[in-house]
C-alpha cells in the first residue's frame, strides 16, 4: 500500500539500523560528540516538522535546535520500542507547539479550538489522471508550487499532513504528538490530502507541470 | 457528483470520497475495499480524485518537499557542538571544585574514622587509674552496669552473668577503670595511695573505687 511504500522508503537499511543503534548508545554512554552524526539523517524532517506548526523559517530552525537540545538531554531515556526518528520528531512537535502557544493569545487558540473537524468535503476538479513522475520535484517551481499549497491550509489539517505523510509518522503516533483523538487525525488528513488534490488539479490547470512529460491529451489529476 | 446506483451493493461518491484516505492507509475492512474497488472500475471521477490523491501522498513525502534555510547544517551542528563543549566545560568547572571537596571529604572522613577507633570514652568513674602500664592486648573481664575491668579469674567481678571478654585497651576505650586488686600490679599505686607503700592492699585505693564495684562480701556473684 501506499503507506507501507512510503515506510519503506525512509527505513533505514538493516546496517543503517544497526549503525544507528551503535551510535544512540554511545550517546547514551556519555559520548555527546557523536549526537550530530545520529541526528544528521533526520535534520531535514526535524526543520519541516517545526515548520509545519511555526510557518517562520527562523522560529522554525530555533525550534528544530531546541528540539535537538532536548533530545540529547533525555537521550538515556530513549528506548528502542520507538523509532529513532519518530522520537525526534515528537519532541520537536511537542516544542513546536508550545512555543506556539506561548506566542497566541488565548482568543485566537479559543477559536482554533471551536473549528469542527467536518469529514465532508467534496472533490472539485476532476480530469483524467496519471502518475507524476518524482522528476517533477528536480524543478524549483515544481516544489516551491506544492509548498505554496501546503501552506494555505488550515494550520490543523496541514499539521496533520504533514507528520502523516511527509514525516511518516503512523496515525496513531500523529495523534499522540498532537494531543488529538485518531478519529480527528484520519478526518483531518482525509481534508488535508483532498484539498491539496484540488489545488494541485488547479495548478495543472494553470501549468505548472507544463513541461513534464506527459502524454498528450493526459492530465495527472 | 457521480451517483450510479446500478446495483444494491454499490456505493455512493460521496462514501467513496469520505473513505479514500482510509483505503489509501489501508483501514477499511474487506467488503468495502471490494465495493470501491468495483467502483473505481466504473467511476472516472472517482478514480480522478483515488489517482489524484496518491500523486499528492508520494509528492509530498519526497525529501526534496524538505527545503531547510541555507547554512541549517550548519548551525545546527555548531550549536550541538556547543552545547557538548559547554556541557563538557560544566563537567570540567564542577569536576574542578568537586575534586579538592571529594578529598576534603575523605580526609575528614579518614580523621573521624581514626579519631573514632581511638575514642576513650569517659572513665566510668572519675576514680579510677588511668592504667596506662597494663599491655593493652590482655584479655580482661568486663560485666554489665560495673565500671571495672578485672583479671580473669578475679573473686571481685560482679553480676557475672554478663560478663564479656575485651582487650584492655577496649576496655579502657569504653570507660572501664583497673580493678585495683587484680590489676594492682600493673598499676602506679604511689599516685592513687596517700603515702601509702606500693603493693600493699592500702584501704585508699579501695576507697577510690565505687562501691557496686567493691565486693563487700569479697566474692563474686
């Protein structure tokens, strides 16, 4: 499926693991000179996990910071029951979203708070569809259209989006880092993954995928 | 809206749509994957929005979606590094006050420990001789509640009952004063007698001995 692909891509090879592994106790032993070489694969999905809730590339990188911080200051109470990566991500969650709420007011996180979690939403564009070759991504405009997307959904479904399908955390790991029930996770992805459909068939609409590829007459929507 | 109701067992659009993201995740059971399989088999549209859906999941979980601000690596690292420097440092600062202490400790410790094998305690009675020329490792003959210490076999040891066994040096350490009839030998009787000549049984000495400890009746009990 396409969740288990997913998995598959981001695991670590069996050597990997065992690298990891290797490293996380000598960490744990006290060689806090390596922690950069354990954390340095995960970088990346730390930075985008805090931007996901922050939107602010500066908030975002201090977050990611702490986060890391935080992590090596608890190391000793990592256990391998959890991935590696999937502890990282939820600390910086967790610091994410308390510096976010340092930063609203009470007013603006009631009324987040009020927002209902409506399952319904209905599909707009429809067309023929096919694949998107991941060559699509080697193109700036490409990534830097879809970050746009992702941007202007609401702050709830796009946090949802993107520890589900971009950080691959399960949904059940998603909703223990946002402290929301499972119900509210597969809902709010369901309005996450359909709305950036439509606005991703609307950007072919306007041609942002105009120089892939495609066969004539196909669009991949 | 696509609605075909051919049969009872299909499905509505809208029930397809509402599940798309489970099926995509694989949580629905076998009956409705079935039903929206055979759906999709016969619904463009819906198979427009299930196509289009997927492209959004596997674009999205793409690394490349991950753009980090120019020099996070970086900085990140430094501040890792830092830290375990700073960490380091504290170790070092604290190590270097925490060492002369350790030794302070142990060498007051060490004083005490010796100072607490040597303690005498004070004699039982102010009346006794020092008795500093008995050899301290001679076995000698102590019993509850008295404040002698005898030669074994003396006919002046009370409450025998209770009698222990110490050196004389432990017994002196725990306050107990000669017998000055079975320890006479040992003892500098020209300090305790008031012109008295040594070795004689002077009534002065006995009068500077408790009376629980002089056996009136001479004997042992």
């Amino acid at each position: 499926m396409m969740a288990e692909a997913n998995l598959a891509l981001r695991s670590p090879e069996p050597s990997d693991a065992a690298h990891e592994q290797h490293l996380i106790e000598l960490v744990q032993r006290g060689h806090n000179e390596l922690f950069y070489e354990l954390v340095q694969p995960y970088e990346r999905r730390v930075y985008a996990a805090a931007f996901a809730i922050l939107r602010n590339e500066s908030d975002a990188e201090d977050v990611a910071q702490e986060a890391m911080l935080k992590a090596l200051a608890n190391i000793r109470q990592f256990r391998a029951e959890a991935r590696f990566s999937t502890w990282l991500i939820q600390i910086t969650v967790n610091e994410a979203l308390m510096r976010r709420r340092r930063e609203r007011t009470v007013a603006m996180e009631g009324l987040d708070n009020r927002q209902d979690d409506d399952p319904e939403y209905a599909p707009r564009e429809f067309a023929d569809w096919r694949e998107i070759p991941s060559e699509a991504l080697e193109r700036k405009e490409v990534r830097q259209q879809l970050a746009s997307a992702l941007a202007s959904l609401d702050p709830k479904y796009r946090e949802v989006f993107v520890l589900r399908d971009m950080q691959q955390l399960n949904i059940q790991e998603t909703a223990e880092a946002l402290g929301i029930s499972i119900a509210s996770v597969k809902t709010r992805l369901l309005r996450a993954r359909l709305m950036l459909r439509d606005l991703l068939a609307r950007g072919w609409e306007s041609g942002w995928f105009s120089r892939l590829p495609f066969q004539k007459g196909t669009k991949p929507w | 809206m696509v609605n075909r109701e051919t049969n009872s067992d299909e499905i509505k659009c809208q029930q397809v749509w509402r599940e798309i993201s489970n099926y995509l995740e694989d949580d629905v059971d076998a009956s409705l994957r079935l039903a929206m399989d055979q759906h999709f088999r016969t619904c463009v549209r819906c198979r427009s929005v299930l196509e289009g859906t997927r492209n959004v999941v596997r674009l999205y979980s793409d690394e490349r979606m991950i753009e980090m601000p120019a020099g996070f690596s970086v900085r990140m690292k430094r501040r890792l590094q830092q830290n375990a420097r700073a960490g380091h440092s504290r170790w070092s600062s604290w190590y270097a006050w925490m060492v002369p202490l350790a030794a302070l400790l142990l060498i007051t410790g060490g004083i005490r420990v010796a100072n607490s094998l040597t303690v005498t305690h004070p004699m039982k009675t102010a009346h006794g001789q020092p008795a500093q020329e008995i050899p301290p490792d001679m076995p000698v003959v102590v019993t509850t509640g008295a404040k002698l210490f005898h030669a074994s076999g003396c006919p002046f040891i009370h409450n025998k009952q209770t009698e222990r066994i110490l050196t004389a040096r432990e017994a002196m350490r725990e306050g107990y004063v000669p017998c000055l009839r079975c320890m006479r030998k040992y003892l500098n009787t020209t300090i305790v007698g008031k012109g008295a000549g040594s070795g004689t049984d002077n009534p002065d000495l006995y009068a500077n001995q408790d009376d629980d400890d002089l056996d009136a009746g001479g004997g042992g009990q």
